[in-house]
C-alpha cells in the first residue's frame, strides 16, 4: 500500500463557489503560474505518485457554498484518477482544510475522532488543551486553527489502523512591522506550535495504549535549523512526536549531528537573496508496531530525487503545482 501526504499551495484558489474547476489563464495564487497550468501540473503529480491514499494539506475550502469533498472527487474524476473518494474531518475557517483522497477498492474510511472534548490530559482535537510552556505558573489555553483529521481505516486484507493527518501552526511572524514584533510573534507561534505538537504526542500515545497502529503524516510546519528560536523552548515539535514513539527516517537523519545533507520536502523563493530555501516540514510517521511492515519512504524532490530529475515533465509539474513536493510511505498491509 502507497500512502502520500502533499501540502498544494493555493488549492482552494482553482474552484469557484460550486466547487467547478477554474482551468484558464487567469493567475494562480502561486507566483507566474496560471490555474490551467497549476491544475494540469496536479493531476500529473497525482497520476505519477499513484498513492492508495493522499492526504491532502491545504485542500479546498468547506464553507456556506464551497465543499472540500464535492472538489477533490470532481478534480478525482476530471483526471481519472483512481483516489476518486474524498474524506475530511473538522472544517475549518482558514480555506486550508485536511481532506483525504483515496481509492475504495484497497481501503475503507471515515472520519473516526476519539478522545473527550473536555480531556484536561489528551482532549479531542475539536477541544481546547492546556499547558503551561514557559514555566509561569499560568495554563495557556491551546485550539488548533485546523484540527487535526482523525480517520479509521481498514484495509482490503482486513487491517485497522488509525491515520492522523495534521497542519500543525506556522512560526513564521506573519504581519510582522518590525524586527521586535517579528521577534515577539515568532516566539508565541512557536511556542503555540509545540504546544500542538504535545497534544498530537498524547493523543498517539493514548492510541498506542490501546495497541493500536497509528501513522501520523501532514505538514509540521517544523523541521531543524528553520529559524533562530528552535533551542529556546528545548526541543521542536518533531522531536516531541519523535519522542512519543513515532518514525520517520527522514525526521531521524535531520536531527542528527550536521554538517550532512539534509532532506527537504518544500521550496521556497527567497528573492530577496535571489536563492531557493529547501526546507524539511511534510512527514509521515509511524509507531513502533509497523516498523515491521517493510515500510519505504520517498520524498519527491524533483533535484533530490534521481527519478523525478530523470523526467522533465514530472520534474517541471512538481515545480509547478506547489512550494511544497510530495512525500509518500510505501507499507505492508
């Protein structure tokens, strides 16, 4: 079985408020890129993935017109594509939904959230969570701004597991008018992001108590040497779901001592410098349990990976359909 997480940027921008495909040459919401571009350059990630399952980051908006399911299945059937079933979890109202794209006739889905909303210790993920990050004796209330997608899912050869998709908060110092406000909302978002990242921890760990397998993959919007504020609260919000008993090999080289090359699964244009940032953020983890299960990992880098540099076409469409490249699990069962 294939699973895939991939964050598209500006998804939501090629639907109109019925959900209809926007194929013209009108801007994206990507830089230089038109909607008929950026829709033709995602159907040929898509297709060449071929994923069982793709969880979807930043999916088309859920809202009073709009429906995140309605647009992937008819982007699913616009393309022929095998994953022509769609699921999501909690809608949310930042037009950035977690949705899943997948093929019924390997697997079964729904959407499954457990947990007690008013679980002072792992609340549901529609909750609100307390911690107390910065030792002051002061509690700060935690909401996720998109709720982690929490599915149960069973196999064609009758096997469950319980798959986490998530899009935990951004550091960067959006708004930001000075370097001391930069500095200021980089450290509380930060801070709100590993706040997230303890709730994903304790939820895993309640599930692994239940002896049941979970694989956790999204956008952590977190990754080593990212910012000059990782040290300042002891650990990243990968480490803390590292240490809560979940693998990813590409997590595990990262965090070890550099200098080495340093996997990457998003691109990001600093024209300011006239450079590219490759930045670590997209992970598919798993617990302990299915380290057995012959899993593979793979991130479609088009200039790390030898395979998608060897196709031009491939190689242009990863460009093309997002900042953010794909990266998939290859597992038995």
């Amino acid at each position: 079985m294939r699973l895939a997480t991939y964050n598209i940027e500006w998804f939501a921008n090629l639907f109109d408020q019925k959900d209809r495909l926007i194929v013209d040459d009108s801007w994206s919401g990507r830089h230089n890129v038109t909607k008929a571009q950026q829709v033709e350059a995602i159907a040929k990630v898509l297709t060449a993935i071929d994923a069982d399952a793709i969880l979807i980051v930043e999916a088309p908006n859920t809202g009073r017109h709009q429906n995140t399911v309605r647009a992937l299945q008819a982007f699913s059937e616009a393309f022929d594509l095998r994953t022509s079933d769609a699921v999501m979890g909690y809608a949310n109202d930042t037009h950035q939904e977690l949705a899943l794209l997948y093929d019924r006739t390997v697997l079964s889905v729904h959407h499954d959230p457990k947990g007690d909303i008013a679980d002072a210790t792992a609340p549901r993920f529609d909750g609100v969570f307390k911690i107390d990050l910065d030792i002051d004796a002061t509690e700060d209330v935690v909401r996720f701004s998109k709720p982690p997608m929490e599915l149960a899912v069973t196999t064609q050869a009758g096997h469950n597991i319980r798959l986490i998709g998530a899009h935990l908060k951004s550091k960067a110092p959006h708004g930001a008018e000075s370097r001391d406000e930069a500095i200021r909302i980089s450290i509380a978002n930060r801070r709100k992001q590993l706040a997230q990242a303890i709730w994903l921890a304790r939820r895993v760990e309640w599930h692994v108590a239940q002896k049941q397998p979970v694989i956790l993959l999204g956008d952590l919007n977190d990754g080593p040497g990212l910012d000059e504020f990782e040290h300042l609260f002891g650990r990243s919000s990968v480490e803390v779901l590292l240490q809560a008993g979940l693998f990813d090999p590409n997590a595990v080289t990262a965090y070890r001592f550099r200098p080495g090359p340093v996997p990457a699964t998003a691109r990001f244009a600093r024209p300011e410098e006239g450079k590219f940032l490759d930045a670590l953020l997209d992970y598919i983890m798993i617990t302990t349990d299915l380290q057995a299960n012959r899993p593979s990992w793979r991130i479609w880098h088009p200039f790390q990976d030898a395979a998608c540099w060897a196709e031009p076409e491939l190689r242009q469409a990863l460009l093309t359909a997002s900042d953010h490249f794909p990266v998939t699990l290859d597992i038995e069962l």
